[in-house]
C-alpha cells in the first residue's frame, strides 16, 4: 500500500466537522421524530389498525414498498385507491403530529414552520 500517496488524499478530501451543538441538534432531532413515529404507531394499534400501520409504515420513511399496492391492497383485503388513500393519511397525521410536538418546544404557533425547517436541516447533515 503506498501510504504518503492515500495521506495526500485523505487531506484533499472535505472535511466537515459536527460541533457538538450540531451533535446535540441531530440527536434532539431524531428523538423528537422517534416519539412521534412510535405516537403514531400507537394510535393505529389502539384503533385496531396494527396490521395496517405495520403495511404502510414504508411511506414514513420516503421509500417506496417493495410490495406493489395491489398486493398490498390484496394483503389488506381492501381497494388499491384505498391503500393510496391510507398511505396519504399516514403521512398526514405524521405531520400533524410531528407539528404538534414541535409546537411543545416553542413559545408560540408562529415558529412551528421555522423549527421545523431546523429539525430537518438538522437531520440532514
């Protein structure tokens, strides 16, 4: 292995350096999205919509399923518009509730959407 060689790359690659306020900002950030996933989680299944949460928990994340709807659809034994209109309330009461642990945090309604726009910058570093 020609060691001064990979030294030179290794110093001409960029570096970013995590302060630890930013550590503690992704930290805070990925707990605060945990608890409302798990909020979430736990509302389906005290409705009785365990099976349906676990199908559709894929949109959460931003992936796509590596099930086709139909399938799903089949699996769920309903409508493939009805797993698309599932998957779209999902996301919907994940925002809702992602806004409403956000509006804890803050002093007022108004900074909702700023912190919010921190808290994914803050896990997108």
């Amino acid at each position: 292995m020609d060691w001064s060689s990979a030294e030179t790359r290794f110093l001409q690659q960029p570096v970013e350096y995590l302060t630890p306020e930013k550590v503690f900002e992704q930290r805070w950030a990925l707990t605060l999205l945990d608890q409302v996933y798990a909020r979430l989680e736990r509302e389906y299944s005290e409705q009785g919509r365990g099976a349906l949460f676990e199908a559709l928990r894929f949109a959460l994340t931003g992936s796509r399923s590596t099930v086709p709807y139909a399938e799903l659809a089949r699996q769920l034994q309903t409508t493939d518009g009805a797993v698309r209109v599932a998957v779209h309330r999902l996301r919907q009461r994940y925002r809702e509730l992602l806004r409403e642990a956000i509006a804890d945090t803050v002093s007022g309604p108004e900074e909702v959407e700023e912190e919010l726009r921190h808290l994914l910058q803050a896990v997108s570093v």
